[in-house]
C-alpha cells in the first residue's frame, strides 16, 4: 500500500512533473560550480531589483497596502526564524538561541 503522504514520486504516477530543461535560478543536484553560484546571485539580484521599485511606488501611492505587504513579509521571517529554531533546537547548545526563535 502506497503512503499519502510519501516523499518520493512514483516512476509510473501520471501527476510527476518531468522537467527536461536546466532551470536558471534553482540549482542542479551535485557539488555547486561557480557558474551556479553566480547564476543564483544574479538571479536574487534581479527579484531584488524588480521588488524595491515596485515597494518603493507602492509606499508613495497607497501607503495602506505597503504597510500591509511589508507586514506580511515580516510575519514570514518570524515564521523561518521560528521554523529553523524549532527544528534545530535538538542541536542548539545554549537555550538562549532557542529562548530567541
């Protein structure tokens, strides 16, 4: 019997997705080149660059709805902060670190 809730995809499951070209920003399975490297910057760099503007009109045009995105982003880093403590807190050695996530 199959698990629902199974980590690895079967060969014969119509609903796997086949990919058979290189993605530009997520990097490939193995040891990280400095293509890759650079590549994943640039690609950060970009989202950076079209994300800023765009916060930026957005403050000046209707504040409202900046505030509510920037909110929104702010739950999401205390949501990962909070995340990776309370997975790591079996390997965190002092319990201030756990106390702060």
């Amino acid at each position: 019997m199959r698990a629902i809730f199974s980590t690895h995809a079967v060969e014969d499951d119509p609903r796997k997705i086949r990919s058979t070209g290189e993605s530009l920003c997520r990097p490939q399975a193995g040891p990280v080149s400095e293509a890759a490297s650079w590549r994943r910057y640039a690609c950060m760099l970009g989202f950076a660059a079209l994300v800023l503007p765009v916060l930026f009109w957005t403050s000046r045009e209707n504040y409202l709805l900046f505030h509510g995105i920037v909110e929104l982003l702010g739950v999401a880093v205390a949501w990962g902060v909070f995340l990776l403590v309370w997975n790591a807190r079996r390997f965190i050695a002092h319990d201030a670190f756990a106390f702060l996530g």
